[in-house]
C-alpha cells in the first residue's frame, strides 16, 4: 500500500471520527471509534462535516509547510538540533528523512486524499454545490504546495508526477472552485471561488502561462482575504493550532533569519532581550522569534487581492512591477524604491516587498523555483551552514519524494 493510498485511509477515519463520537451518548459505548463503518455514513448529509474535515486536514498541512519552507528558502533559521530538519535549513534533504515523511508528504497525502472523497460523493445540484467548492478548493491548493515543494508528486497511488502535471491538476481543481462556488451565490460560495482565483492565478503564473495568470488575477475583488482559522486547545494543538506558533513557544525552533531582522510591519519580530524563550539548540546562537503568529489562534492567511496584485504584476512588466512596489512600500512605511530600472533588478525588489507581505505563508518556495536569479537571500550551496557542526548547504531546488512512497508505490519504478 502506497504512503498516499495510506493518507487515503486516514484521511477518511479523521474526516469521520466527528460522526462516529459525535452520535453517542456515552463514548464508551462505542466498540472501536477508530473503525467507520461506510454504510453508516450518509453522503448528503454528512457532506458538510466531510468538506469541512479536508479544509483542516490542509489547515494542517499548511503550517508544516509554512515552517520547513520557511527554512529551506532563508525566511527562518533551524533553531533546533534535528539533524532531520537541518537538512531543510541546509537543503540538503534525504529521501530517508522521517520528518520529510511524516510532517510534509503524510500529511500532504491526508489533505488531497479527504478532498477527493469529497468531490467522489454523489451529491444534489452538482454545479453549486457548496462541498463540493469547498473540496475542490483545497484539493488545488494541495496540488499548488506539492508542485511548488516537491520535484515530484503522486496522487492516488499513481505514478510519479511531474510538475507541469501536479500544477495542472491544481488549476482543473481550482476552475472546478470557481464555477461551483460562484454558482452556489451564497457568501461562502462566493468567497471560495474567490479563494481559488488567486489559487489559480497562482499555479498558472507556476505553469508559466502569464496571460492565464493575469485573468484570473484581475477577476479577485479588491480587498479580499480568506485565512485559515486555528484554534488553542491545548488537547489538540498539534491538529487545531497554529504550527509557527506551536514551534516558537514548545519548540523553540524558528529563529528569525539576520536578513529578515528588519524596520517592516509585515515581518513583526521579538529580539532576544524582548521574551523569555530560548532555543532548542543553543548553537543556533540569539534567538529572534517571530511575532506575525503570536498564539496558538493566529490565522494563516491562505489567499488575497494582494497576492493576486502581485502576480498579475509579476506577469504584466516592470512598469505594473514599479507601480506595485511604490504602492506596497508606502503602505508599510519604507523609502520609495530607488534601486536600478532594469527588468531584473525591478523583478528582483518585486520579489523583496512580495517576501514581507507573505512572510511565513509558505509561497516563498514558489517563487524560488519559478525565478531562483530574483529570489534573494536563500542559502547559497555549497556555503558553510550557520551551525559548525553541520555540513555545508547543498543544492536543492525541491524536495525529494520520501523513500516510503517510492518503496512502495507499485506505480513508481525502482529507484
């Protein structure tokens, strides 16, 4: 059984364990909550409790994303001793690393998986219905954050995917959020849809197809936000809380990167003298937290106007380029631009304002695959590592597929 075939399996028992527990009286009276049975599930009914089970299973996702990308693009120092997570902050990162499995590709697989049983169910008024928006949405943004991660990717049990195929499924999910949320016409319907736009203006822009990128762009209304909520529960941290914030204060593993250690409102920091925290590693030297999450409750922001602004700028040219950096700028109390007007050295500023405003949301690895020259401040191969004891870092623009689906995925070739 394939590790995705696995999260299938998962995902469909963490989607219904609210059902099984939720019916009941006395929980103790249940046999064994960890088995569903199928034929007690009611499709219709329990779409809404299915839909909103994969929207969390990513929500989780997200934050384990948003942290080992953080470290592998230069956002955030490894302040721990893992040898398994400094070879993110190294880029270095094995196909037998276990955290790579376990905190990354696992839960990938869970998020895409409980989409997809959602979008499989036969459910009324197909066209608009509101689970189906929903599923659909997340299944294109775990396709977004596997191509943009992973050099390749794999869905169902199938065979490897590459990463014009990965961001291809994204957008058909992402086109499929679209219509059926702006057809469902309610404000969670249309907020979705939404939602998806910037999604797939996103893995468009990925794909290489600006003009694609561009409408879909223009079409996100302004002022737009949609977040993904958490929750503090201190039974349930690790599934409803904040993962930044969880690895700040349990942890003590994200140390804010010297080059991020600036006068911007969009990168809020603590200094060593303004907490109380320490690192796991005291090797990792003074111990900047971040300050953008500052509890367990924080939201991530998943989708914006303001990322659409930039992609639609990205794809239209240093002149809508210049024009938004001015804007963003201004909007944050920073000097206006005076660097050089060449198309590079704009894009290159472009990328510099994009990284504020999307610190720790995990877009960052996107950009540096799309455009590695104009992406600044990640660590340089072959560089020595911040932390003596480790080796130097490598070259790794992606991530590899974990040994665990390679070994046993039928459908993957020996390697």
């Amino acid at each position: 059984m394939t590790n995705i075939q696995r999260a299938t399996r998962v995902g469909a028992v963490t989607a219904l364990m609210g059902l099984s527990l939720g019916g009941c009286a006395d929980f103790l009276t249940v046999r064994n909550p960890n088995v569903i049975d199928a034929s007690a599930i009611d499709p219709v009914n329990d779409a809404p409790t299915l839909a909103a089970s994969a929207q969390q299973n990513f929500a989780v996702t997200l934050g384990w994303f948003a942290m080992y990308q953080s470290w592998f693009v230069g956002e955030a120092l490894v302040a721990e001793t893992f040898p398994t997570r400094n070879e993110f902050g190294r880029r270095d990162v094995l196909n037998t690393n276990g955290s790579h499995n376990d905190d990354l590709w696992a839960p990938l697989g869970v998020a895409l998986a409980s989409a997809s049983t959602v979008l499989d169910l036969e459910l009324p008024e197909p066209t608009s219905n509101i689970n189906y928006a929903r599923a659909a949405l997340f299944k294109g943004y775990s396709f977004v954050l596997m191509a943009e991660s992973f050099c390749e990717g794999v869905s169902s049990g199938g065979p490897a995917l590459n990463t014009a195929a990965m961001l291809d499924s994204a957008v058909a999910a992402f086109q499929q959020a679209v219509s059926t949320g702006t057809a469902n016409g309610t404000a969670t319907g249309v907020s979705l849809a939404n939602a998806a736009r910037v999604g797939l203006a996103r893995a468009q822009l990925q794909a290489g197809r600006g003009a694609q990128a561009i409408a879909a762009a223009q079409a996100v209304p302004a002022g737009f936000t949609f977040s993904l909520n958490y929750l503090d529960d201190p039974a349930q941290r690790t599934r409803l809380g904040n993962r930044m914030w969880q690895f700040t204060l349990d942890r003590g593993s994200i140390s804010i990167a010297p080059a991020y250690r600036v006068d911007d409102p969009r990168i809020p920091f603590k200094s060593p003298s303004e907490h109380n925290l320490n690192p796991q590693d005291p090797s990792s030297g003074d111990f900047f937290i971040q300050d953008k999450y500052p509890s367990f409750s924080s939201p991530i922001r998943l989708a914006s106007k303001v990322e659409a602004d930039y992609i639609e700028a990205e794809a239209t040219g240093t002149a809508a380029q210049l024009a938004l950096i001015a804007a963003r700028r201004s909007a944050n109390g920073q000097p206006a631009y005076t660097g050089a007007t060449s198309a590079s050295a704009v894009l290159t500023e472009l990328m510099e304002q994009k990284a504020r405003d999307f610190y720790l949301e995990a877009k960052r690895m996107g950009d540096f695959r799309r455009i590695p020259e104009n992406v600044l401040n990640v660590p340089e191969a072959n560089a020595p590592y911040f932390k003596a004891a480790f080796a130097p870092i490598g070259n790794q623009v992606c991530w590899p597929l974990p040994i665990a689906e390679t070994d046993n995925n039928e459908n993957i070739p020996n390697r």
